[in-house]
C-alpha cells in the first residue's frame, strides 16, 4: 500500500488541475447547502422554541387536576377575541386570562408579570409601556359583550409575530377561568400524553392547533434532503468526469505501472484514493466557509419584513446530522463514481498504449 500513497502524492502534485473542477463542485456545492440547510433548520427551530415557550403544549377544554407525567407547569385560562381603541384605531387582540403567568417571565423585555402583560411588537405599535391602561371590550362564554379595564405590567417578546403583535395575557383568580393548559418538558411527547391522560376530555396539543406551521417544518425537512441530495449528486458527477479524465491523460504511466507489474486493483485504488481525498478536502473548505459565512450573517442581523413572516430576522441553526449526513453522502458517491470510472477505463490494453507511444 507504501507505493500506492506514493504514487497518489506524485500524480496530485503533478495533476492539481485535474481535480480542480471537482474540488470548486463539492466546495461551492456544500458551502452553499450548509448556509442554505441553516437558514431552514434555523426557520423551523426558531418556530417550534417560540410556540412552545408562549402556548401550552396540551389545552384540555375544562379544569383538571390531576398528575402529568413530564409536566413543568401547569396554568388555568380562558381565552377571548376582543379589541381596544387606540388613537381613533379599533385594535383586534385574543385576550387570554390565566391564574399563574409567572411562566412567561423568561420572555419579559420590559416590567413584570404582576397583572398583564402584551407583545413587544404590538407596544411599539400602538406606543404602549407598563403603566398604560387599556379597555378591553371582548365576547364572553355566553355571547356577552365584556368591558375590562386592564393595566399593563410587562412586555413580551415571543420570536412569533402574530404572538406579539396581537396577544394580552392577564392575570385572574382561578374561579373564574375555563380551561388547564399543560406545559411539558419535552414538547414533542404532547400526543403521546394526551393519549394517556386526556382521552376522556376534549382535548388538543400545540401541534394541532398550529397544524399549518407543523405541516410546513415537515415540508422544510424534505425540501433540505432533496438540496442536500443533488448538491451530492452533482459532485459525483464531478467526481466521475475528473477521473475518466485522469485516466485519459495518464495512460502511458498507468501502461508503465501495468508493465511493471502492479496490479490493476491497486491502480484502480489510486484514482480511487484520489478521489477521496478530492471529497474530503472540498467538503472541509466548504465547511468553513459555511461557518464563516453564517457567523457574519448572524452579526448583520438580517431583519425580515413585519407580518409577512412569522419571526422578525433570518434565523440561523447549524444542524450536526444534516453535516454528517452531507459528508457521508459526498463521500459514498465519490467512491462509487471513482470506482465505475475507473473499472470502465482500466480495461483497456497497457500494451497496446506504450507500443503507441
């Protein structure tokens, strides 16, 4: 094997421009996919972390108290669609009422959760700050037109628009309320605890309610494999056309390698090593130049127009398995491509090319 390593050193030094197409494919190729991958990943983390941290994982359409395994924390509400006029303006908000809003301290930008708080985003529409108050008119369980006076406590940030532009969260003595809503530590199982635990109730989790924001992480899941797919694909491709072209180019030293006696098995694992090492090589320098990209990306804070997206800036999450998998998928096609090439070019008759030359 010495020799093999021997002579794959001499040829890339010799030939750097045989592989350079290739090295320029897997390098832009997964430059590109893992910015690409993060910015989707990012979109879908950053929406899942948001709904999770503001709705309550599993909603149970009356009062109940019992022991949830994997619960974190539990809160009676009720929830209401009303509005409030500001400056001759007549705002629409879903006004929530809950017993215990000390849950949604981690999201507080501005007061405490002593009475109401409402989002950052609507705030500084509607130029609100802790110490304003406000008349909320809203319907009631009975088809009843409600007047609240409220006075505003805090201000919550989200990462959800429609959250923040459009929530009012007050605190209310727990007679008075409706509905349990469950938090859970891992947010995922909330099907698998509702079938345990609220087959008797009227019932839903976070990922029913938000049906249409599940759906779309799913889609987003299978639009990164098909970028991942044929970013791989063409760099086999790559791959294949660089060693044919090796092979064409070199056939008098690989007659002179024939003559001498080394194998065509130990030949064919030249351009194949070759190859590897092209892969290797362009995925690590696509990596990071991907990481470096991001990084400044996520310095410049890219922010996203109001209300037509769900989040205000371009989120980013570099996902380990999408780069593992990449680099698996490159590396397994550059070997199969390599070893098709070069089977199919080595068959030709080493004798017959040193008499030509």
């Amino acid at each position: 094997m010495k020799e093999v390593f021997l002579l794959i050193n001499g040829f890339l030094k010799k030939n750097k421009k045989h592989f350079l197409f290739p090295f320029l494919s897997i390098f832009i190729g997964v430059w590109g996919m893992i910015v690409v991958l993060s910015v989707i990943k990012g979109f879908d983390k950053t929406l899942i972390n948001s709904l999770t941290a503001f709705y309550p994982h599993i909603i149970a359409y009356e009062k109940i108290d019992k022991d949830i395994k994997d619960e974190k924390f539990k809160i009676y509400f009720s929830s209401y669609q009303g509005f409030f006029n500001k400056d001759k303006k007549r705002i629409g908000v879903t006004y929530w009422e809950i017993n215990d809003i000390d849950y949604y301290k981690e999201l507080l930008v501005k007061g405490n959760t002593s009475g109401c708080i409402i989002g950052n985003v609507m705030a500084e529409n509607m130029n609100l700050k802790p110490g304003d108050t406000l008349n909320i008119f809203y319907t009631d369980g009975e088809n009843k037109i409600r007047l609240k006076n409220i006075k505003i406590t805090g201000i919550f940030h989200s990462g959800i628009y429609i959250i923040d532009s459009s929530f009012i969260v007050k605190k209310e003595k727990v007679e008075y309320l409706n509905y349990t809503g469950i938090y859970l530590k891992n947010p995922k199982k909330a099907g698998k605890i509702k079938k345990q635990y609220f087959n008797d109730y009227l019932a839903t989790t976070w990922e029913e309610q938000n049906e249409n924001f599940a759906k779309a992480v799913e889609v987003d899941s299978y639009f990164a494999l098909i970028i991942t797919f044929f970013v791989v694909l063409m760099s086999g491709f790559s791959i294949s056309n660089s060693v044919m072209y090796s092979i064409f180019t070199r056939k008098k030293e690989i007659g002179i390698l024939f003559s001498m006696g080394m194998e065509k098995r130990k030949i064919s694992m030249i351009f194949i090593f070759e190859s590897l090492i092209v892969a290797v090589t362009g995925f690590i320098s696509g990596l990071f130049s991907a990481l470096i990209t991001i990084t400044i990306l996520e310095k410049i804070n890219i922010k996203l127009p109001s209300g037509v997206f769900y989040i205000d800036k371009i989120p980013f999450y570099i996902s380990f398995n999408d780069i593992v998998l990449g680099f698996l998928f490159i590396i397994t096609l550059s070997y199969l491509f390599s070893c098709i090439s070069s089977k199919k070019l080595l068959s030709f008759d080493p004798i017959e090319v040193l008499h030509n030359e």
